[in-house]
C-alpha cells in the first residue's frame, strides 16, 4: 500500500509538480461546482428566467469593467523572477483597481439622470448601484488570487473557491426562500466576488511586510505593455462574452437571456473544473519553460492533458441535455437543454486553447493578443448587434457559430505564435 502511494505522489510531482496543483485546484473547484450545481434545482424554483436574464445583465456589467480595473498589472504578478517587481505589480493592480472604482462612482452618478430609463436600467434599479462595488471586490480578488498564484499557494486558491460557492449560493438560496426577488441572486453573486479575500489578503500582507524594494515607476515602465495592449484585449475579449447579453436583453422580452446566461452558468462547470484551474497552473510554470525553450512543447502537453479531461464528459452531456435538465431545473427551463447543445463545440474550442491563452503575454505577443481580441468582438458583437436586426430569431444560431469560430482562429494563433517563438530562440 504504501509503494503505491509513493508511485502516486511521484506522479504528481511529476513535471515540477505540475499535476500536483492541478489536482489541488480541481478538488477546490470541483467542490464549489458541485455545491453551486446543487443548489441549482432549487435555485431554478425559487427564480424565474427573466430573474437571472436580469442577473445575467449584472453579471456582464461587472465582468466587462472588472476585467480591466487593475489596468492587466494583475495577471503580470507571476511573470517576473524577482520579488521586488512582483510585490510593486500588486501594489500597481491594487492602486489602479481603487481608483477605477472611485472614478466609475462618480461617472455612474453623473449619467446615471440620462440612462435611468432604459429597460436595462429599469429592470436593476437601485441595484445598478452595486455594479462600481462589484467590480472593486472583483479586481481586489484578482490581483491577490494572481499573488498566490505567483507563490504557488493553490491550496489557498481553491479554498477561496469553495467559500465563495457556500456564501453565494447559501445567500441566495436564503434571500430566495424567505423573500423572493431578483436582488437575492445580485446578492449571492456580489458575495460569490468576495469570497475568500480575507485569506488571500493576509497571506499577501505577510509577504510584503518582508519585501522592502518595490520600485513602482520602473515596474510600471518596464510592464507598461500590459496596460496599453492588454487592458484592451482584455476589454474585448469579455466584452465579445458578456455584451451579446445585454443586446439580447434590449432586443428580446422574455426568458431568452435567463435561458442563454443558465446554459453558460452550465457549460462553465467544465471550463471553471478543468480550464481555469490548468490556466492557473499554467501560469505559474510558462516563464519557466520559456526561458529554457521548451514552451511550445510544453503547451502541446498541456492540449494533450485537455482533450483528455473533456472529450468523454463532452459527448455524454450532448446525449443527455435534451432530456435532463427539464427533470432537474423544473419545467420552466425546458428550452434549457437546447440552448446547451447549441453552445457546446464553441464551449469546446474554449477548453482547448483559454487556459493557454496567457501564453501570448509570457512570450511578449501582447499586440496579436489585442487584434485576435479585436476579431472575436468584431464578429461576436458588432455582427451579432446586426443580426438582431435584421432578424431576432437567429441570435442563438449566431451567438454559438461566431463564438466557435473565434476559438478556433485563437486557438491555431496561439499554437503558431509559440511554436515561431521556439525556433526563434
């Protein structure tokens, strides 16, 4: 028995660990997943469609501005070797993050007697308040979960998942229950942003306490790339994944957006399981490979270790999706299981090649990274806004066919952009 367990744990020190804190992640993620797919039937009962098409609105809202509050110095924390310049990125992330939220405060208070009539707006109502505070705690989380990352705390990484799926899901299922109303899941999902902060932040606040170096105006010099290419890319690539919902939500009364936002809150199990949890791994040892040239193989590994995971568990949940979910999530979410079938191959080709996507910033390709971000807006935004147009029914069709096609392109780019950076040396 014990010979076993020595093969075990060899194996997953394999490769510098590397399976080792994928497993750490994925137990972590995994028991958030499986307390938030838990508490979906329930959810689904206690809310309506048009309930999380509403949340769905706030979620992108968020998601859209949260990504770029840190101006990007927050996914650099891992990438440099001294600790200096690692400690001087958060401090640049955490800085820029509290002035994007004072700033988006006062600007959402100056519009604010200009768009309180829009549908959008009128379905959040006061909650549209919360939107500059869930962004804060949104990067707040950010910058400090890329500082564990950086000292391959992931152990601390995936306990934080696992508090924000009891705190989001047990505050909505108790909001739901006793009062009813959209505001319970807004309420969930703020907590959702902020679970775990305190550990991750006190883990943080020792660490710099022993760093006493941490040059601001050379580091922000020196990664100033990250801001001006990456902030950018970063606001296109989720703006191309959040804003078709709120088009849909202007252009479509009804339950479509609720049915359309709970098919991506399904189809992101696997991706937050497997995907988020090798991207995070991923980071943490890309530098390293890089540096001895052997990134390009490392990562064709990795797609390898991906397929692996995901092709079994893909063509069983597309046999069954037709039928199950209307069992588990309650008649009124009988549309659901379509909607995930049509979502599936771009679901797909986004395992395949997100969680090496942070592979065009360890090898300096910020640039490609903005354009390819640029396309994938172009075709799954400002194309879509024209397909609702011309024709509201196709918007399904055109969201699941633009977005395959996006990570396919990205997925081939990033793969060629590493291999042309190998034989370069």
């Amino acid at each position: 028995m014990k010979g076993l367990l020595d093969k075990i744990n060899t194996k997953l020190n394999a490769q510098g660990g590397f399976l080792k804190a994928v497993s750490v992640l994925v137990g972590g993620t995994a028991f958030a997943q499986l307390i938030g797919f838990l508490c979906l039937p329930f959810l689904t009962r206690l809310y309506s469609p048009e309930d999380y098409s509403i949340l769905g609105v706030y979620i992108a809202m968020v998601s859209i501005l949260s990504v770029i509050s840190s101006l990007r110095f927050d996914i650099a924390i891992p990438i440099p070797q001294q600790e200096d310049e690692g400690k001087a990125l958060l401090l640049l992330a955490l800085l820029s993050n509290t002035i994007f939220f004072v700033v988006l405060y006062i600007f959402l208070f100056l519009i604010h007697p200009f768009i309180q009539d829009f549908k959008i707006i009128k379905q959040l109502s006061y909650w549209i308040w919360l939107v500059p505070f869930g962004v804060y705690i949104s990067g707040l989380y950010s910058a400090l979960q890329y500082w564990a990352t950086r000292h391959k705390r992931f152990k601390d990484i995936a306990q934080t998942r696992m508090t924000q799926a009891i705190f989001g899901n047990g505050t909505s299922l108790a909001t739901g229950a006793v009062w009813g109303g959209f505001w319970g899941l807004i309420l969930g999902q703020i907590l959702n942003f902020s679970g775990g902060l305190v550990k991750l932040a006190t883990s943080a606040k020792k660490d710099l306490s022993l760093i006493k170096s941490s040059p601001l105006k050379d580091t922000f010099s020196k990664y100033s790339n990250f801001p001006k290419y990456s902030t950018f890319e970063a606001l296109a690539n989720t703006s191309a994944i959040q804003l078709p919902l709120i088009i849909i939500a202007s252009f479509v009364i009804g339950p479509e957006v609720g049915y359309l936002m709970m098919a991506m809150k399904v189809l992101a199990i696997p991706s937050a399981l497997i995907g988020a949890s090798l991207a995070q791994v991923y980071l943490s040892e890309a530098p390293l490979y890089y540096k001895k040239q052997q990134l390009y193989k490392y990562t064709l590994t990795i797609q390898l270790k991906i397929l692996k995971l995901i092709i079994l568990p893909f063509i069983i949940l597309a046999l069954i999706s037709p039928y199950i979910f209307t069992i588990i999530f309650g008649e009124q979410w009988k549309e659901l299981g379509f909607f995930i079938l049509i979502l599936m191959p771009s679901c797909f080709m986004q395992l395949q090649s997100s969680p090496i996507s942070m592979a065009l910033h360890v090898i300096g390709r910020q640039k490609i990274a903005l354009w390819l971000q640029f396309f994938g807006f172009v075709i799954r935004v400002l194309f879509l806004f024209l397909v609702m147009l011309y024709d509201k029914k196709l918007f399904l069709v055109y969201y699941a066919l633009s977005s395959f096609i996006f990570y396919v392109v990205y997925y081939f780019l990033i793969i060629f952009c590493l291999k042309k950076a190998n034989n370069e040396g």
